[in-house]
C-alpha cells in the first residue's frame, strides 16, 4: 500500500506540472493585428497587405479580413513564441492556422 503512495505522488504533480506548463505558452496567433512588442504597425501592414493579396488570389471562400490577420500576426512576429522553437515552415504554419480558423 506504502508502494502505491510513492507512484502515485508523483504521477499526479508531473501531471500537474505539465497542465500548467501548456497554459504558460500563449498561443501562436496571439498578439492581435501587430501589436506584439517586436512587431512595428508597418511591418504588420506589409504583411496584413501580403496575406490579404495572397487570399484575394484564390477561389477558397475564405473571410480574407480574418486569413490575413491571423497569418499575418504569426508571420510578422519574429521572436517564437515558445523560448528556442524553430518552426519548420512558418509560412505554412501561418497559412493553414489561419485557413482552419477563418
């Protein structure tokens, strides 16, 4: 019975240590239309204009207002949001993020 308490303690505070773990990393489209710290209001709307023309292109029935604020907000910022992440495309994780959401 003294053997169950040894597993069972720690099973549950690694568990909770990752719970709150995930709800410490913002999520990768947060930051709203260029308003993250790194990110200048020109740089944003260079890459709002260049998303938003990228949409207008294709025939996908997409809200093109919310494709391109949702990708551009992820491409335009530059540090990741998860300290030392290197994303294998950032184009693409931007495009289908805001593809799926929009």
């Amino acid at each position: 019975m003294a053997s169950d308490y040894r597993i069972l303690i720690p099973l549950v505070l690694g568990g909770a240590g990752v719970v709150y773990g995930v709800f410490l990393f913002p999520a990768l489209t947060s930051g709203g239309s260029g308003s993250s710290r790194a990110v200048t209001p020109e740089e944003f709307e260079a890459v709002f204009n260049q998303e938003l023309d990228y949409c207008l292109e294709r025939p996908n029935g997409l809200n093109c207002q919310c494709f391109a604020n949702m990708s551009g907000t992820i491409l335009a910022d530059k540090a990741p949001k998860v300290f030392g992440a290197v994303y294998a495309d950032k184009q693409e994780l931007a495009r289908g993020q805001a593809e799926r959401s929009c």
